[in-house]
C-alpha cells in the first residue's frame, strides 16, 4: 500500500465478458466495490447497441416521477425518511426496477387525481370568497337608504349621473351594472381604457379586498392583491364592450340580482358553500398528506436504487454485444484494475453472479475477467492508494495535475514539507496553536460531521474544504509551533526559558544619562558570554529594537534561501530517479544531470557560504574571525557572479572566508556554465544520432525485403518450367517484413527545428528559472517578517492599552477585558485565518511551481472506476 502512493499502482488491461441474464446484477456489485475502469465506453464517438436504451428511458421517467413526488412533500413539509444503511441492505435488482414502476406509476395517479380534485376545490374557495365579497359591497352600493353613509350612491343619483352622457332618456331599466374582481397590478391600465373608450358612459368604483387571494401559477402558490370593481353605465350597447375589456384584463365577471332580497340570499348561500368547501378541503388534505407520508417511507430507498440502475443500464447499452447476430447473449468491454484490485473485483462479480441465480433460479454463464497481454499505445489511468490522512495532501497535487502512469507523486514528500514552508511563513506558538485546536475539534467531531454531510439537505462547500484538510491543518498547526519556538515568537513575544547569553553590564545611572543608543559588544565577554541559547532565537533580540528587525531579517532571509534551494535540489534529485525508475537514461545525463551541476555549483554554493559564516565568524573569537570580520554572504556571491574581488575595509580582515575562494569560485561559475550547452545541445544531438541509426536499420530491413522478394521471383520462374503451384509456395513462404517508416513519413514526424527550438526554450527556462525561483523563495521570508510585525502592532496598539492601563480595579478591569476581547477577535480574524490563508496560498504556489515544475509532469489521467458513492439525503 505504501509503494502505491510513491508510484501509481500496476495497472491491468483486462477483457470482462458478461452474460446479459447477470450483467445487472454483476455490475451493481461492481459498483458498490469500484476498482474497474472501462475504457473508452463514455467518448462522444463510442456507438451504443441500443438493446437497454427503453431501460434507461424507463429509470429516467421513474425518477421524474420521484421528482415530482419530492416537491409535493417539500410543499407539506413532510420529510422522506433517509436510510443510512441503503447501500448494503437495499441493493436494486431488476426485479426491483418493475415494482418501483408498478408503485411510483400508482402513486402518481393517486396524488395526482388528489392534487387536481384539491386544485379545484381551492379555485372554487377562493372564487366564492371574491364573489361573496363583491356582492356584499355591490348590495351596500346599491342600497336604496343613502343616509347611513354619505359617499353612497341610490339608483336615481346614478341615473342623474349618467342622464346627460345618454342619448335617449334614462330611467331605472335602463341602468346597467357589473362586478368584478381585478389584479392590483392591473387596475390603473383598466381604468385607463375605460375612460378612453366609453368617457363618462361608464361609472367606476374600487373596493380593496382585505386579505390576498391564493392563486396557483403552474406548480406554486402565490399571493394576489385585489379589488373589487364596479361598472355602472345607463346604455346597455357598452356592455358587449365591457364584457371583452373584463375578458383582456382577466376580471373576474360575477352574477348580481337586481333586487336586494336576491343578492342577500345569494350571499347566505355562498357563505353557506363556504363552509362545506372548507370541510372538503380539509378532508382532502388528510388525504393528501396520507398518500405522501405512504410514499416518504420509500421514496429514497427508490431515488437511490433508480439512479444506480440508470448508471448500470446506461453502462450496459454501451457495451460490446458479442455471440452472433442471432443470438447475441454477451456483453463485452476492455477495462483498466489495479492489480491488487483483480480478486476483489472478481469476487464482486461473482457475489452478483449468486444474486442473479438466487432471483432466476437457474443457473447462467459466470462473468469472464481475464487480463489483456496484448500491447498498447493507451496510457494506463494513474490510482494510488490513499487514506483520510493522505487525502488531503493528494487533493493539493491533483488540483495541479494528475500524474503520469509510474510517474513519482509529489503528495509523500508534501506531507512534510508543505506544512514546514507554511510554518516558516506562519510561525508562533499561540497562532499555531489555535490551529491544532481547530484541526483537533475536525477530527474530534469527524463522524458526527460526516454523519450530517450525509443528513443535510445541502452542501456547506466551505466546511467541506476545511474538513477535507483537517489533516493538513493539523501539520500546519503542529510545525507552526515547532517555528514559533525556534523564532521564540509568543503571539509576538519571547519567552525566556533557559536564559540569556547576553548580559547588561551598564548601571542605572549610566542608562540614565545614556545621549546616544547603548549596544552590547559581541567580542566582550562581560556582554556575551559565547554560548548560543539552548532551543531557538536569544529572547534578548526582542528587546533590541530596530537591531531586532536588521536581525531576523538576515535570519529569515537566509533559511528562506536555505530551504528553497534545498527544496529544488531535492527536486532535481527526485526527476533523476524518475528517469531510473522509467528508463529514460538519455534525459538523466543529459538533461537531469545539468541541471543538478548548475544548481550545485551556482546556488549550493552560496548556501555552503551561509553555513561557514555561521560556522566559522562569530562573538568572543580572535581576529580574523570576528563577527567585526564577517563579510557580507550577498556581496561575496556578487563578486563570484562578476568575477570579480572586492576591496576590505579592514586590513586585519582576511581576503575571503577560506583559503583559494576565488579560484574555487571560479572552477564553481565554470563548471556550472558548461553545463548549459550540454543542457541545450545534449539531448537534440543523441536525437540526431538516434535518427541516423534507425535510417540504417530501416534501410537494411528494405535491402534485406528486396533480396527475399527476389529470391522468391527466381524461385517461382524455376518451378514454372516444371508445373509447381506457384500460389501455393508463396503462401508457405514466412510473411514479408514491411518497414516501420518510409523515409518520408520520418521526415514529417521528426522536425529537427522544432527539436532546437524546444530544447532552446528549456534551457532557458532551467538558468532563468533556478534565479527566479530561488529569488520566489524569498516569500517566505517577506510573508514571515510581516506576520510578525503585524502581531507586535496588534499587541502595541491593542492589548497593552489595557495591560498599562492604572485606573481604579472597576475601570481597569473592564477596559482589560474590552481590550483583550479586541485582540483576541482581531488575532484570530487577521493573523489566523487571513494570514493563514495567505501563507497557505504562497506555500502552494512553491510547491506547484518551484518544487513540482523540476520533475512532475502532470499530465496523467486519473483513474475513475465504476463506482456508487456512499448515498445522502441528496441522492
């Protein structure tokens, strides 16, 4: 298991043969277990038998039927019950597929004739309600006592009203009247055309309903302001019009008696119809929720086992039918199993042979799964075995890249070093520290967490990346704190555990009367006593001030360079036993092989320079090798570079760090830049070379086909004077060996400027590069100094308000813990997780541009085999 993770596991092409009585069943084993990969079945040319497609066109109408049952129960809030075990216990058969679609066709037909029955009882509801309320008004309107409210009007002040706009003369039959009802939202536009076509003929009034009424568009429900109107006229040639302006504007048109005795039995009445559509309603309610909740218990169970079988059906109507035209009774397809996968995959095959021969009672033809030996110019899918802790980690290579078929994978070298870069970024004890207890809630809680991924009806995309990498924050948080105390950095303070190696020597009064910044002298042993502090940075250059900074900057700035070039070093050294490992041998020494001298020559050896001047200058010892003596690491690698030698301030300093450091320099800059033209002109010309050779071996392989052609030419006119068959010794005669490529054809395949060009642009890109990106690794210093620059603000500016703060115990006590739950929500907020994702962000790109750009390739295909995910409430 653990070499399939350094390296793609052994892949097997393989030949499965189905028999189309268990195809079914084998494959929904198959794809509970997973482990197979068929090739080449779902590309957009592949051409499909067409024997399962009234199958797929049947799972396909089922699950649009449990579709539509989900939205009815959405709308009445019943929940369907989620079997968490469905994937082991309820596994679809094809007998299943039939009973699902006798039930869910069963189930339609009763919501349906229910949904319908309950639309129109709810549209007569509602239309009573309007029609009840217009003829209500309509009678208060039409009331002969106008006395009991003062904006009523009787039929006589209507007919004087309307007396003058009439050409015959008004009297009271001739008064004619509608009600309705109309949209909120359409009023202003009615009102409008009625004015404009029948003036002042044609007398309006609008009356508010209440409440809104309920109306179905489509499948939802919605809210609908209205108002009754009403339309009085005394010329009855209008009301055609009317009736087709109502008609345009979809008014509501109610009957109204003339007499008040009529409409107020018509309102009884429709208060009367009221009430006994309330009581249907409510029993087909019931009824309603009844069918639902019946169909709730297996609505899931169906939805999951529909899909599976769509997939499984979809699967076999792209398979190879094989057996004869008549009698074709065998699926056939080539797929892709790791090899530790062949036995697993075999006994899910036959778990679903048994199945099959338990549901039939009668024996079939068992699945064949025979690998292929046959050669193969497809690449291999890549697969590597991965756990919960690994995951995370492949997750960040494959976002880059796949790797190639027996290509190393970056992600076992990433687990270490991905975390250790972020720590170098992001290091303090208690920031780190925040992390770890993160993480550790993450896998605290993992069941239940992956228990409500698996219950909630949607996806929390932002819990789910942080769950994917609980692991991964968990190193980071581990190696944040391991660099927070090698920088001795405690949410921007030092603590002081083993003491100082340096000490004050001044007195009080000389700290008093000091005009000028005080120092302590590295090669005076009453100042520093010699011996370096036991774990991390002396806590006395956090109390130094500005010599704190120009400190941990030289620091900072040289393990950056330290551990980036270390990193790409080792890199290299991972693409040269890719080479091995593939045998590729030609790019080891002539491509590899270059690039590890330059980068050794050039920048190893400036981090050789950073180590000596540790090593060898330093407090307490003798000229020259003083730290008054120490030459700066940056100008010594400038003068290598330019070849030239800088003049010494001090003349008791030595010339360089070691004896003959520019005649080493020098061999180091010359060896290193001869790499380049082997580097550019290496692998073109073993091309070249390689070309040449097998234009020879083709072109004895065509002199050699000539002389048997003519051998057996001579052979033929011999047996001819003799009566031989000549047909039939030319076809015992061994087959004619035809050469690979015609001279032509390798000509057109083989472009030696495009191999130049190529190589050119590489070679620059390895010379150019090993500067940028050494010069990229810089960020880790830059990102470093800043976090803790920002940390000792937030401590300044924040929390020490309320730590120096000398008011009375009731003043200053509140105004600490203000200030400290100010700090603490600004820690958390800016340096935790801004921060930290800035420094999750640079770590990333170092690995996927610095480290992975020097051996990963990453242009593999993934491995997906056929495979059920674990069911959710959302399957």
């Amino acid at each position: 298991m653990v070499r399939s993770f350094f390296r793609s596991e052994n892949m097997l092409l393989c030949q499965l043969l189905l028999h189309i009585d268990n195809a079914f069943d084998c494959l929904i084993e198959l794809g509970h277990h997973g482990g197979l990969q068929f090739n080449n079945v779902y590309e957009e040319d592949h051409l499909v038998n067409g024997y399962y497609t009234r199958k797929v066109q049947q799972c396909q109408d089922l699950l649009r039927i449990v579709t539509y049952l989900r939205e009815q129960l959405q709308q009445l809030n019943i929940k369907e019950i989620y079997y968490p075990d469905v994937d082991k216990e309820n596994r679809p058969s094809e007998a299943d597929i039939q009973r699902y679609e006798t039930v869910l066709k069963q189930l339609q037909v009763e919501t349906h004739a229910i949904m319908e029955h309950f639309q129109t009882l709810e549209r007569r509801k509602y239309y009573v309600i309007e029609k009840s309320f217009a003829l209500m008004q309509a009678h208060k309107l039409l009331a002969q006592d106008a006395t009991k409210s003062g904006d009523m009007y009787t039929e006589s002040i209507m007919l004087e009203l309307l007396k003058d706009q009439s050409e015959s003369p008004a009297n009271a039959s001739q008064l004619n009247y509608m009600v309705g009802s109309i949209e909120v939202s359409k009023l202003a536009a009615f009102e409008l055309l009625a004015y404009r076509l029948f003036g002042r003929n044609l007398l309006l009034q609008f009356v508010p309903m209440p409440e809104p009424i309920m109306e179905r568009v489509g499948n939802k429900q919605m809210e609908v302001h209205k108002h009754v109107i009403f339309m009085i006229t005394g010329a009855a040639q209008i009301r055609p019009k009317l009736l087709k302006c109502c008609h345009a504007f979809h008014v509501n048109v109610f009957e109204c008696p003339e007499l008040p005795r009529e409409r107020l039995e018509m309102i009884e009445q429709l208060e009367q119809e009221l009430k006994d559509l309330d009581k249907v309603l409510d029993a087909t309610r019931s009824a309603r929720k009844r069918a639902l909740r019946a169909a709730a218990t297996d609505v899931f169970i169906m939805s999951v086992n529909l899909h599976k079988a769509l997939q499984v059906y979809d699967l076999m109507n792209r398979l190879n039918p094989v057996g004869g035209r008549e009698h074709e009774h065998y699926l056939q397809a080539e797929c892709f199993v790791p090899e530790q996968e062949l036995p697993l995959v075999r006994a899910a095959l036959h778990r679903g042979l048994r199945l099959s021969e338990q549901d039939s009672e009668r024996q079939t033809t068992p699945p064949i799964l025979l690998p292929n030996n046959r050669k193969t110019q497809i690449m291999p899918p890549t697969y590597f075995r991965l756990n919960k802790f690994t995951q995370g980690f492949q997750n960040l290579i494959d976002s880059y890249g796949m790797a190639d078929y027996k290509e190393l994978n970056p992600a076992p070298y990433t687990i270490i070093t991905f975390p250790f870069l972020f720590a170098i970024m992001f290091g303090d004890l208690v920031h780190g520290l925040l992390l770890c207890l993160f993480a550790g809630l993450l896998i605290y809680k993992e069941r239940q967490i992956e228990r409500q991924r698996k219950l909630s009806a949607s996806e929390n995309e932002i819990l789910n990346i942080l769950f994917a990498g609980r692991y991964i924050i968990l190193l980071m948080g581990i190696f944040s704190m391991y660099v927070g105390i090698i920088y001795n950095d405690v949410a921007s303070k030092a603590m002081n555990i083993f003491g100082s190696s340096w000490s004050c020597v001044y007195n009080a009064s000389t700290i008093r009367n000091m005009r000028a910044p005080l120092s302590f002298n590295p090669n005076d042993a009453k100042f520093y006593s010699g011996d370096p502090y036991a774990l991390g940075v002396d806590p006395v250059w956090k109390l130094s001030g500005e010599d704190s900074i120009t400190t941990f900057n030289s620091l900072k700035m040289k393990l950056a360079i330290i551990f980036g070039v270390s990193q790409m070093i080792f890199g290299l050294v991972l693409a040269a036993v890719d080479c091995v490992l593939l045998n590729r041998l030609p790019d080891l020494f002539l491509v590899v092989i270059p690039q590890f001298i330059f980068m050794i020559c050039i920048f190893g050896y400036l981090v050789f320079l950073v180590f000596f001047k540790w090593l060898t200058y330093g407090g307490l010892k003798p000229m020259p090798r003083s730290s008054n003596c120490a030459p700066s690491v940056l100008i010594t690698f400038i003068d290598m570079m330019l070849m030239k030698t800088s003049v010494l301030e001090n003349p008791e300093c030595l010339k360089g760090m070691f004896p003959h450091e520019r005649t080493v320099e020098f061999a180091l800059f010359g060896i290193g830049f001869a790499a380049v033209p082997v580097l550019l002109c290496g692998k073109p010309i073993y091309l070249m070379r390689k070309r040449k050779r097998l234009r020879r071996e083709q072109q004895q392989q065509r002199d050699l086909s000539g002389l048997r052609k003519s051998g057996r030419n001579t052979l033929d006119e011999m047996r001819s004077a003799y009566n031989v068959d000549s047909q039939t010794s030319r076809n015992s005669q061994p087959a004619k060996l035809e050469p690979r490529q015609s001279a032509g054809h390798d000509d057109a395949e083989f472009d030696m400027s495009e191999i130049w060009i190529h190589s050119g642009i590489h070679t620059i890109e390895c010379v150019l590069g090993s500067v940028s990106h050494t010069a990229s690794y810089l960020r880790l210093w830059a990102l470093s100094l800043a976090h803790s620059q920002l940390a000792d603000v937030l401590w300044d500016m924040v929390l020490q308000r309320g730590l120096k703060n000398k008011g009375a115990i009731y003043i200053a006590l509140p105004m600490l813990l203000a200030t400290f739950f100010v700090w603490a929500v600004l820690t958390v907020a800016i340096l935790v997780m801004m921060e930290g994702l800035s420094a999750f962000l640079h770590t990333l790109r170092l690995h996927w541009v610095e480290f992975q750009s020097k051996f990963f390739n990453g242009a593999g295909v993934p491995f997906m085999p056929f495979y059920f995910p674990p069911s959710t409430i959302r399957s």
